[in-house]
C-alpha cells in the first residue's frame, strides 16, 4: 500500500513539473522571440545610423573635395596666366638683348673709328711738328744771315735779274712752308671735328646701352618675381592635390565602410523578414492578401496586385531576365521589371500591396535609395532607385499608398524604378503578378 502510494505521488510531482515548465516556455516563448525581433530591430536601427553617419560624411567629404577641386582649377588658371606674362617678359628681354648686342656692336665700331683718327691726327702733329721744324730753321739760318745773306745774294749774283730771281725764290719757300702749316692745322681741326662728332655719338649709344640694360634688368627683376610666385602657386597647387588624395582616400574608406553597413543592413533585414515569415506562417497568418497571389511557380493573374506606377503612360523599359547590364555592359540576370515614363523624376510609386515597410535605404550605389514592405504569406515587395522615401521601417502600410518617389539613384542610367517581387526570399517575374 506504501508503495503504491509512493509511486502515485511520483506520478503526480511529474505531472506537476511537466505543468510548470510547459507553462514557463509558453509564457516567456513571446517574450524570447519579441526580444529576438527587437534585438534586431535596434541592430537595424544602429547600422541606420551609421548609415547616415557615413553618408554625412561622405557627402561633406564631397563638398571639400568640390572646393579644393575650385582651388586647384583657379590655381592652374593663375599658372597659366604666370606662364603667359613669363612668356612675355622673357620674349621681351630676348628682343632687348639682341638691341644691347647691336648697340654694342655700334659701341665698338665707334671705338675703332675714334681709334682711326686718334691716328690721323697722331700723323699730322708728325707732320706739322717736322713742317715747324724745318721752317724754324729756315727762319734761323735767315736771321743768322741777316742783310748780308740778301747781300750776299746780290753779289754772286751775275746780274740784277738773277738777284731778284733769288730773292723771290726764298720768299716763295718761306711762304709754302706757311701755307703747309695753314693746311696741316685746318685738316687737323676737321679730324678734332669729326673726332668731336663720333665720342658725342659714342656717349650716346652708350646712354642708349645703359637705357636698355637698365630695361633688362627691370624685366629680369620682373621675371625672377614671376618665377617666384609661380613656385608659390605650384606648391599650394601641390599642396593642394595632396589634400585632395587624401580627401579621396577617406571617402573611399567611407564607402568601402557604408557598403559595409549596407551588408550588414540587407543581413539584418533578411531576419528580419525570415522572422516574420516564421512568426506569420507558425501563427497560420496569410497577411497581406496574398491568397490572391496565386503560386510562385504558376502564372498567377494580376487579381489583388497593384501597378507600383500609378500613371497611363508608364511602360516597362527592361524586362525580367537576362540582359546586358546598361552600366557594365555584361551579359546578366536582371531580377526584377524597370519601369519608367516621360518626365519620369519624381513620379509617385504607390505599393502593389497593404504590408510592413522592413527596408527603407538611403544608398549611393546598387539600388539606390529603395523601399521593402513584407506582404506577408512570404510574399514582398521592392521598389529601387527612388528620388525619396515616403515611408519609414516598421510603417504598415496600405494598397495603393505612395512609398517613394522615382528616380536614378544608386547603379542608374536614367530615372525609373527597379520593382522586384519576391516569394520565400526567391525573385519571380513581376510581371506575373502586376499589369497595368
């Protein structure tokens, strides 16, 4: 009797721990998957922020670079002109040397002209020293003589005739040798005359030298200044493209960074959205209206899906498949439908269906600014390259409600929107769901 008692009283303490703990994991089960999904939340919300942060930064990285690219582009301007005023100065000292070569070469040529007549006139004191000479002695001898010497003239004379023949004879000589000294000083005043002439010209050619290098050497003052500041310039412009590499250099960290948080946000959000997948499907949830959707292997009709382009002339531009990618030019899979229309930039989009917004990306590269919304039963939604967002993470949202707005950002050649849909995390045709 003991024993049964015993045992039934295990068979109640194990039914009664069974409870406790049935009941525990059925009371903190929500709790563990509603901090799992906050967790992640606040994960997304995190790397949102460091998102931005990079974007900021990398947008402010941009300006600088704008503004030293302005700097460098006036400086290149400056050199420019340096180098044309250089060009100038220099052809000008160029005409000025070959006018002080000329000069100087005139300079010398006066020089040996003077040097000429420095000679002449050298020759003609000779001559006139040895006319002087010779006249003096003739004077000389005359004195010497005296009367006696006319008389004495008189006496060897044979006649009267041949006295005065004599006589007029010496006078005549006496005369030349005057009139030889007349000549020789008047040829002597014309050489001094023209000696005169040519040193005048001389001191000015030599002014007219002394005029031209001083011009030189103003224009060599003026391109040693020139070269001066163009070595300023140059080296502010090279100070100037080392800042610049170096702003590139951070930006491309920054973006080898924001494609990092961007991974790390489409990781995220692929939880995210696996998550909710699991909690919609264990609660038996369709969500979203997707019973219209019809398989995702079969030609589901359009019934229940909503054109994300809510305008008449909006068209498919590229089809889902495989195609040259406009920007590479490779041949691959495009995984969704582009559709654009005229004066496409800044069009609404509206979503195809009422869902949760579990993506809303600001990107400068892949799709750009882009919008996910969670449809439920599997099912969701992408709408890329967008101008701007009009719906944040975590929105519910409804058919046929405007999300974003088209446009060109990310990897785009022109403004339109990237729309995919997707079923269990797999891309399907879009046009298999949507039509206009």
């Amino acid at each position: 009797m003991m024993k049964q008692n015993n045992f039934a009283t295990k068979i109640i303490s194990f039914f009664l721990c069974f409870t406790l703990v049935f009941v525990s994991f059925a009371a903190f089960a929500p709790e563990t998957q509603a901090k799992s999904l906050s967790s992640l939340r606040d994960q997304q919300a995190a790397i949102k922020d460091k998102v931005k942060d990079s974007e900021a930064k990398i947008k402010e990285l941009e300006k600088q670079q704008a503004r030293q690219e302005d700097i460098i582009a006036e400086l290149n301007n400056q050199i420019a002109q340096l180098n044309e005023q250089l060009d100038n100065v220099r052809g000008q000292k160029s005409i000025i040397n070959g006018d002080i070569k000329d000069t100087e070469k005139k300079i010398r040529e006066l020089d040996e002209e003077i040097k000429q007549l420095d000679a002449e006139i050298l020759e003609k004191d000779k001559e006139i020293e040895e006319t002087i000479e010779i006249f003096c002695e003739r004077i000389r001898a005359n004195y010497i003589a005296g009367e006696t010497s006319i008389l004495e003239m008189f006496t060897a004379s044979s006649s009267i005739s041949g006295f005065l023949n004599r006589l007029e004879l010496f006078r005549r000589v006496t005369k030349n040798d005057q009139a030889l000294v007349d000549q020789l000083n008047k040829e002597i005043a014309e050489i001094e005359e023209m000696q005169k002439k040519l040193e005048e010209k001389k001191t000015s050619v030599e002014a007219e030298k002394a005029a031209l290098v001083v011009k030189r050497n103003d224009l060599q003052s003026a391109e040693n200044e020139l070269n001066a500041t163009q070595s300023t310039i140059i080296a502010k412009s090279t100070e100037v493209n080392k800042k610049l590499a170096d702003l590139n250099y951070q930006t491309k960290k920054l973006e080898v960074s924001l494609e990092k948080y961007n991974s790390e946000m489409d990781k995220i959000e692929d939880e995210i959205e696996a998550f909710l997948k699991e909690q919609a499907s264990s609660s038996g949830s369709s969500g979203g209206s997707s019973s219209n959707a019809g398989s995702a292997s079969s030609n589901v009709s359009t019934k229940g899906w909503q054109w994300p382009v809510p305008y008449s002339n909006s068209y498919i531009s590229s089809p889902y498949g495989y195609r040259n990618d406009p920007i590479s030019g490779a041949y691959k899979f495009h995984s969704g439908i582009d559709i654009t229309m005229a004066s496409a930039h800044g069009k609404k989009l509206v979503a195809t269906k009422g869902g949760t917004v579990i993506r809303a990306v600001h990107s400068n590269s892949g799709y750009g600014n882009y919008v996910m919304i969670d449809h439920g039963g599997g099912y969701s939604s992408l709408y890329g390259h967008c101008s701007a967002l009009a719906v944040s993470v975590g929105d519910r949202v409804s058919q046929g409600q405007v999300i974003a707005y088209i446009g060109s950002s990310g990897y785009s050649t022109g403004p339109h929107v990237h729309f995919e849909i997707r079923y269990n995390g797999e891309k399907q045709n879009p046009s298999h769901y949507v039509s206009k």
